[in-house]
C-alpha cells in the first residue's frame, strides 16, 4: 500500500487545547480506520475539561485557503464537519462542498459545548441548517449535554460516577464502570496494515502510540509518539480494545507491562499504573 492509497479526510473543526474534542479528536478518529486526516481549523477555544470560556471563529478567508490548499494539492475522499463557528464560515464551506459535489459529506454540527456554552455566533443556528444539509451524505443533531461530576443518584453506588476527562482509558466520558480507573495517559490506535505501511514496520497487530499525556506514567516510562505497543502483560494486542481491556482489569498503582517497539527494536517497559484524574 502507498501513501496514494490512503484515503484523505478533510475535516472542518475548532481547536480544543485539551485535546478530548474538535479537531485533535477527529485526527485519532480518522487515524483509527486508517485514513489520514486533513484538518482546517475553524475557530479557537479558550477551554477546560468543563467547558468553554471564550471561542474566536477563524476568518472565513482563512478558514477557504486552509481548504483549497490542500484540496488542489492531495485527493479529500471526504469532508467532515464539526463546529464551524459562524455564518461567515457556514457560508465559505457551502461554497467549497459546492465545488466538489461528488466528495461524501459527513455533517456533525457542534453549537454547544458539553458544559453549556455556546460555540456558534446567535446568527449560525439559522442558516447552517438550510445551507448545508441538502449536502451532506450523513448529517447528525444531538442535544447539547450537561457533564455532571458527581453523582447523587442512590441506583448508583459511586461518588464520581460520570467521568468528564477524556483521558479515560475505555475512552468513554460518562463512565459508570467504578469510582477510580488505573490511569496509562496514552492515546493510542489500532495498527492496521496503512498504519504499519505508513511507518515501514513488519508488525502487523497491536496500537500506535498517537499521544502521550505529560506527566503521566506512560510518558513518564519514557513511551513516545509512534511508538507501537505489542504486547501487555504477556498477551498479544490484537487492537486497541485489547490494550484497554487490561488496563481496565487493573487498580491504580498496578505495574502494567508493555512490549513496545521503537525504530524496529522491541523492549520491555514497566509502567505503575495511576488514578486518571478526575
């Protein structure tokens, strides 16, 4: 497989500092079924794992020649679509998707944050319905959700029941698993063979190491960006949900063991595992 062969994802997104949505989330996602993400920023975000102080929207000339720079340049399989963040930009991408009606359109709008706030100028809720969705292949709407931290409900038998920090390894943010997770803090995708062909490895089973949290324990063993992780605890990793699997089956304060491979050479690596931050 060559680097032509891999399908190229435009996605249309705001940029999230904390690195759980927008366009961060949408590069894993895209990374994860093996496709290679091409990200055009639509706006920035002042924000936490709670919620959102302040957003700017890119301007929408910028947000057109982020576009077209790329799509006179690489062959887009796809758009998708995410937060926008106002009418101006609306407005520019309905005239890109114009120019390319045979590229699939995938349509998630965001207006809201999960905490509550608004991610759209008061305008945007108007127009983005009536300009875009007669273009899109698949258009999604959800109602915006309130994270809660803490739980009150006596049916469920922990304090902290719903985990709005992304780094959770089941990678969920509302968790009812148990009240503490044993805590790696990488991010990580399945290896498939455009992955494995993209980083000239023989390996053809386990995760890709896409991100490591500061601080945390896997960065803290000395585990690195590409980084391909074979084995835990003695057992091959078919995919990522392996890995995840026997990261949930331990407690902070674990030892995790990991065979990780690293410019073609295998090595062990221990890591104690900690308590995801709440």
């Amino acid at each position: 497989m060559t680097q032509n062969d891999i399908p190229v994802v435009m996605t249309f997104a705001g940029n999230d500092p904390t690195g759980g949505a927008g366009i961060q989330a949408d590069i894993e996602a895209i990374a994860s079924m093996g496709c290679q993400a091409a990200p055009v920023i639509t706006a920035l975000t002042v924000q936490d794992t709670r919620n959102v102080v302040r957003f700017e929207p890119v301007a929408a000339t910028l947000v057109v020649e982020q576009a077209r720079a790329v799509l006179e340049d690489m062959p887009v399989a796809c758009f998708k679509l995410g937060m926008l963040g106002s009418v101006e930009n609306v407005e520019a991408i309905h005239t890109i998707l114009g120019d390319y009606p045979e590229i699939p359109v995938v349509l998630d709008p965001i207006l809201r944050a999960g905490g509550g706030s608004e991610l759209a100028d008061e305008e945007l809720p108007d127009p983005s319905p009536e300009l875009l969705p007669p273009l899109a292949t698949v258009y999604a709407r959800d109602s915006a959700k309130t994270v809660i931290t803490r739980n009150d409900s006596p049916d469920v038998p922990f304090e902290r029941s719903l985990n709005p920090y992304r780094g959770c390894e089941h990678g969920c943010i509302y968790c009812f698993a148990r009240p503490t997770h044993a805590y790696l803090g990488l991010s990580y995708v399945p290896l498939n063979p455009a992955t494995a062909a993209q980083l000239g490895t023989n390996h053809r089973k386990g995760v890709v190491v896409i991100g490591a949290a500061p601080g945390s324990p896997g960065a803290q063993a000395g585990i690195q960006y590409l980084d391909i992780i074979t084995h835990a605890d003695g057992k091959a990793l078919q995919g990522d949900s392996d890995l995840t699997r026997i990261i949930d089956s331990h407690d902070p304060g674990d030892t995790l063991t990991l065979t990780v491979v690293r410019g073609g050479v295998s090595s062990t690596v221990s890591v104690t595992l900690g308590e995801l931050p709440q």
